[in-house]
C-alpha cells in the first residue's frame, strides 16, 4: 500500500517496504505530533528572533508577511542544523498563548480568542467606521470618540459567522453609534437597513439568525430603516 496523507493532523503513513527516508518522514511526523497536542506557545505578537532555543514555539505575528499566522517552532531543519521549522495552521486548530495566558483558535485565517465562560473581551474602536470580522464574535465593541461612527455588518460571503453569533456594540463616546447591515444583509428584517444606538452610554446586541439575517436589541434611537 503506498504512502498517503492521512485526515486531521496531516500525518504520513503506509510506507512502502524498503522506502527510502522513511525514518525521516516519521520523525517529522513525530514532531508535528508533538507540537500540537496540547499545543503552547509564547506569543502571538512577538516578531521571531533570528535564533531560537530548541523547543520554543511561537504564533507568527499575522502582520508579519512571509508565513504570518504559522505555528513557528525551534528545531532541527531537514539539513540538519537548528532553524525555524513552520506548521501551516488548519481551520480548529487550537493554541495555549503563555503570555495571554488563554486559549486561542484558527478560525476564518485568523487566530481568535477562545471564549471563556463568564469573560466577555472588550474592544476598543477608536476609527469612524469598522467592519464586522471574526474577532469580534462575543465581544463587546465600545466606540470611545466624539465623531459618528458606524459599525458595519458584513454579508455571510465575506465573513462567515455561524447561527447564533453574538456580538455587542456599546457607544462610550460622544460620536453616534450606528449599526448598519451590507447590502443582501437584513437587519430586524429590514435588507441594508441601520440604527442608531440611543445615545452615551447606551448598548446593543447583535445576534445573527439565519443567513445573512441579524437581529439588533437594545436602547436603539428608533426603528431599523
């Protein structure tokens, strides 16, 4: 039978009688193995050092360009001396972070932090306009400044939210607080609709229904139109 990739970590297996580098093949596997159950890294933010110590695993930062987003671990390279060797993260993957002191998940080709029962991440939004993304699920979005600002709702085509995703926007600043769906995105049944929150202080709950279907509760200043 001849050597295939197998489903979920990616691992090799079924090796041909006699294959030449088989050894190879499986010590690669063997730390692919290891690195990932149970995975743990340092960081998620800090840029790799040009020298590593033997073991050390990092997230690379996602700004970072040539293999963003990648688990980077310190070991021996196929030429055999010490480098950076990369593991390519796959959609569930998941990631203790030491200095964050959380979990982490790949999800949509981002790292996103794992919701932990009774903690809800605060971010804030200093910019006038902002774009629903993956990071934001469960979150709480406070718009701290004193211009209009309006939170967009993206449709399921551009960033795939599941049934029952939760999100809340809190209006902090002096600047009106507007939710509005994209084009082809209802919002309390009304496609491409928007509102207003109700003021300073003020909250709403965003909670995707279906589809491209939203629903807005809350201190709204009127009606969704």
């Amino acid at each position: 039978m001849p050597e295939r990739i197998m489903p979920g970590l990616g691992l090799r297996a079924f090796y041909d009688p006699g294959q030449r580098n088989w050894g190879t093949s499986l010590s690669e596997d063997l730390r692919r193995l290891s690195a990932l159950v149970q995975a743990r890294a340092t960081s998620r933010t800090t840029p790799l050092p040009a020298t590593g110590s033997m073991g050390q695993m990092l997230i690379v930062p996602a700004a970072a360009g040539p293999n963003a987003n990648a688990l980077a671990l310190w070991d021996q390279s196929p030429a055999g001396a010490a480098a950076w060797v990369y593991l390519t993260p796959q959609e569930g993957w998941q990631v203790w972070l030491a200095d964050e002191a959380r979990h982490v998940r790949f999800a949509a080709g981002a790292w996103v932090e794992v919701p932990r029962p009774g903690i809800v991440r605060i971010r804030t939004l200093t910019a006038t306009s902002h774009t629903l993304e993956a990071v934001d699920l469960g979150s709480i979005i406070e718009t701290t400044g004193s211009s209009a600002v309006t939170v967009t709702i993206p449709p399921e085509a551009t960033v795939p939210f599941e049934f029952g995703a939760l999100i809340n926007v809190t209006q902090v600043g002096a600047g009106v607080a507007t939710v509005a769906a994209a084009a082809g995105v209802s919002l309390n049944g009304v496609v491409g609709g928007s509102v207003a929150v109700d003021g300073q202080w003020s909250g709403v709950a965003l909670v995707k229904r279906g589809a491209d279907a939203w629903i807005i509760q809350g201190a709204l200043a009127g009606a969704v139109a």
